[in-house]
C-alpha cells in the first residue's frame, strides 16, 4: 500500500471518528481539521458511503452519521492512555470544577473502552502519580 493510500485511508477513519463524535460536522470544518480541501472531504465521505457507512446531509449545516451507527471502540496504546490519564490528574490542579468534571467524566468513558490488559497498568499509574 503506498503512502498516499495510507494517509487516504487514515483520514477517512478520523472523519468517521468526528462524525461519530459530533451531531454535525460541516465539510470545511473537516477541510480545515485536516489541511485538504472541500473537494477532498466530499470524495471522503462519497467513499465512506460508497463503504456503507450511513452518514446524511443536512443541508447548509454539515454531514452526520445516522442515529445509532457506531464504529468500533477506539483502541489506545499503553502510551496514549497514560498520557490521558496523567493530563487528568495535572487537571486537578485547575480551579475549574466544572472543567475537571468534564474532563474526569471523559476520562471515564475512554477507560471503559481500553482493553483489559491495560486498565492494571492505568490503574498502577494512577496510584503512581497519586490521582486517587
């Protein structure tokens, strides 16, 4: 597979990921995530269709995927969940209750998704660097 089928095939996983992350995303949005053009993200999500991804249109307003469409769960390297977890925990020296409850609750939703024999490595870290 050569580089530009990779770099293609790559960004058509990651514009599925922002779909399935957001309600709407608009194809310049997408352009501008992504340093490509409008023209590139309309033949991306005609391929990710043509795949048989249900993804619509709302008119104006941006693509989405259709309700209940899901991809499977992201999988994180060993190195990506500590780094998520160690942001969590420098996190709570901010003032912002709010922020660090949001921050905390997605933190939460992405260890469920790691795989098993991951989460005794996040949780030693966490006991290593004192989060809880």
């Amino acid at each position: 597979m050569n580089t530009g089928n990779i770099k293609r095939l790559s960004r058509r996983t990651a514009i599925l990921t922002q779909l399935q992350s957001r309600r709407l995303v608009t194809a310049s949005k997408l352009a501008e995530n992504f340093d490509v053009t409008v023209r590139t993200i309309y033949r991306d999500i005609r391929a990710l269709e043509d795949a048989g991804v249900p993804i619509f249109t709302e008119e104006g307003k941006g693509y989405g995927l259709m309700e209940g469409y899901r991809i499977p769960p992201v999988m994180f390297t060993e190195d990506k969940a500590n780094a998520i977890i160690t942001a969590e925990f420098l996190l709570h020296a901010c003032k912002d209750k709010s922020l660090i409850k949001e921050f905390t609750s997605a933190v939460q939703k992405l260890k469920a998704i790691i795989p098993d024999h991951l989460k005794t490595r996040v949780e030693i870290l966490e006991e290593r660097i004192g989060a809880y």
